[in-house]
C-alpha cells in the first residue's frame, strides 16, 4: 500500500515538472516567434502579475513545505492528501514563474522565483523513508498505524 501512495505521490510530483516544461516550451516558442506582445514589468498590469506570483511565492512554498509537520497525518490514505496538497502548493510557482517571465519580455525576477520554487519542489519529493518520517508521531507512547 505505502508503494502505491509513494508512486502516486511521484505522479504529482513529476507532473508538475512536466507542466513547467510545456509552459517553458511554450512560452519560449510563442516569445521567439513574436506571437504576443511582452507585457510592460512597470505597467499595472506588469505590477499586478509580479505581485501576485511573489505573493503565491511567499505563502504558499512555506506552507506547503510546512503542512506535514503542522497536520500531523496518522493513517496512509490522509497522508496521501496532505502530501498531494503540499507538491501542489509549493510547485505551483514554478509555471507561473516561467510564464510570467516570457510573458514580461524576459523579466530576470520572474525567473528568479520559478527558481527558489523548484528549490522547494525538490523537497517535497515522495519517498518511503520520508513518508515512514512524517508519520512517526512526536511522542514515542502514542501508537502507529
């Protein structure tokens, strides 16, 4: 059961990072081609999409990377939820990021924030020994499942 979960898990993970490089590919063939007009970084517009991408940034990458610990799951199929939520929050950054980036003409921060997201991405990866970790309760007497 706990390698069904783990492979699972690993979809989600690697599908986020398949999503990111089709938004790569994507956004990287239409910027080349000139099919869209870069938005300008100091327009509204610009700011608006700079705030908002830092923000989901900012709140969710700690979160997700936090969510576990601050849950605390005590049975498989509860786990299997609350790490399917934290690759999800915390790799969400990474295409908005890139797309973002293409999207402003090649805006080196946008990038800078897909960056730190797939930093944090990286330790949200599935594994048994993680998921034997993060079930373990914190007091020794209570009982495991």
């Amino acid at each position: 059961m706990e390698e069904k979960i783990i492979r699972q898990l690993n979809g989600w993970y690697y599908g986020f990072m398949g999503l990111s490089l089709v938004a790569l590919t994507a956004m990287y063939y239409a910027f080349s081609h000139g099919m869209y007009e870069p938005l300008d970084k100091l327009s509204q517009t610009g700011v608006i999409v700079q705030y908002v991408i830092i923000f989901d940034a900012l709140i969710t990458i700690p979160l997700g990377l936090y969510l576990v610990k601050l849950l605390k799951p005590q049975t498989l199929e509860r786990y299997r939820t609350v790490a399917t939520w934290r690759i999800v929050l915390v790799a969400n950054t990474m295409p908005l990021g890139i797309v973002a980036f293409y999207w402003m003409g090649g805006y080196r921060s946008m990038i800078w924030v897909a960056a730190i997201a797939a930093i944090a991405w990286y330790f949200t990866k599935p594994t048994l020994g993680k998921m034997e970790q993060e079930m373990t309760p914190d007091d020794p007497d209570l009982p495991t499942y």
